[in-house]
C-alpha cells in the first residue's frame, strides 16, 4: 500500500540534508553533527552541522526545484545571524 505524503513534507529535504551533510565532512575533512547550541540568556539555535575541534558550523540548505527569490540568500543570512 503506498502512503500519500503532505504538500509540506519536508522528509525528502531531511534526507538530503544527511547526505549533503556527509559530503561536507569530506570536503572539510571534519566530522559534522547537527545539534542545538544553548547560547545562554534562553536563545537556542539549530545547527545542521558543527565540529567544535575545528571550529566549524554548517549550514545545510536543501531543496527540490528552483529556489523562491526570498530562499536566495537564506543561508548566508542565517549564518550571519550567529
């Protein structure tokens, strides 16, 4: 029996994200973890992928099909915010 997905199911993105997630960790030569960071003073950010020994954050951003103009420079927003 195949099951229908939601419209906003974002469980192919999720995937990819583990995959990207990998291919990173080559090309940096790192291992990469997603975690929550605590910053303190209650603000918690979620990292897709951190290496505390060599002082790495990655962001991963996936998507099937084109990028919506306000996704253009998500990531590069998201990682200034930090």
């Amino acid at each position: 029996m195949e099951t229908s997905h939601h419209a906003s199911d974002s469980s192919e993105q999720r995937r990819a994200e583990i995959s990207l997630r990998e291919l990173a960790e080559v090309a940096l030569s790192c291992r990469l973890t997603a975690e929550t960071l605590d910053l303190g003073a209650g603000t918690k950010i979620c990292v897709d992928g951190v290496n505390f020994e060599a002082r790495t954050l990655c962001e991963i951003h996936s998507r099937i099909g084109p990028l919506k103009p306000a996704q253009t420079k998500k990531v590069a927003s998201d990682m200034l915010k930090l």
